[in-house]
C-alpha cells in the first residue's frame, strides 16, 4: 500500500487551502439545492475520478445524513435503477458530463443542460455547476496527493478544517 504524498492538514498552505473549500462547500450547503442531490453529485464525480479518498468520505457522510445503502450502492449505475428522482438524474447527467469534458467534443450537451434547467432555477444551477468544480478539484488534489479511502468517519472533514 502506498502512503499519501503529503497530509494536506498538516502543512500550513494545506490547511488553509483546504479551510477555504470546505468554505465553499459550507455556502453550497445553504443553497436551494438539494443536499441529497449534492451528495450524490459529488459521489459520482469521485467515482468518475477514481478518488478512493472521496467516495469513501461522500458516501459515509451521505448515510450519515440519511442516505439510503440502495441508493449510494446505485449510484454508478443511476442510468439502470429505478431510486433516483428524475431531478437527481438530470444532476446526475451534467455531473457525469462536466466531469469527463475531455471525453466529449461538445463539453455539457445543449440536452443536458437543458435538461437539468427543467428541474433546477439559476440559482441552484449556479451551485450545482460549482459543486461539481469543486469536487473535480478536491479528487483531482487527493489522487495526486495519493490520499486513500477507507478509515474516513463522518463528521471527521469538518471537524478537521474547522479545529
């Protein structure tokens, strides 16, 4: 097993850098976008991504809130279940689409942003898209970091940026 690069929390620059997404992730919190949606949003791009780290922390974090095990074991195959709402399947679809923009030559298809502005008013599609950005760069931080997945407990995220 590898160890992670450096412990992001340990380092001064770490600390704050990290203080200030969670910053962000604390405002995504109080808009009107469903928190339910933001977790899966925010598992799926972790999954997308390969973060270990990531998944382990949104999927606890999300059954602490709540979430049902049907529900975040579905998650990568959202497409072929029948637990999501038809909201979270448009979330689900600009998350998947955001996240791989290298893989498509258009980026966010016209259908799929029109698709998730069906459901969702500016607002909430405002944050939807930065959450899905932020994610992006919290897995993109943490593979490169090489920081794993496995021993996270819930609450132990805000608990460290806000100690």
């Amino acid at each position: 097993m590898t160890e992670p690069r450096i412990d992001v929390m340990q380092n001064e620059l770490g600390a704050k850098l990290a203080k200030r997404l969670f910053a962000v992730h604390n405002l995504l919190q109080q808009t009107g976008l469903p928190h339910a949606t933001q977790n899966l949003v925010m598992l799926r791009a972790s999954q997308i991504n390969g973060c270990g780290h990531c998944i382990d922390i949104h999927s606890k974090e999300a059954a602490a809130e709540g979430e049902t095990a049907t529900r975040l074991n579905l998650v990568a195959g959202w497409r072929h279940s029948t637990v999501f709402t038809e909201e979270e399947q448009a979330a689900l679809a600009l998350t998947e689409e955001a996240t791989r923009l290298a893989d498509a030559s258009e980026g966010v298809s016209d259908e799929t942003w029109a698709r998730a502005a069906k459901y969702y008013d500016e607002d909430q599609l405002i944050a939807l898209v930065t959450l899905i950005a932020m994610i992006n760069a919290t897995n993109r931080m943490a593979v490169t970091l090489n920081q794993l997945g496995g021993s996270y407990e819930p609450g132990l995220m805000s608990a460290a940026v806000n100690g």
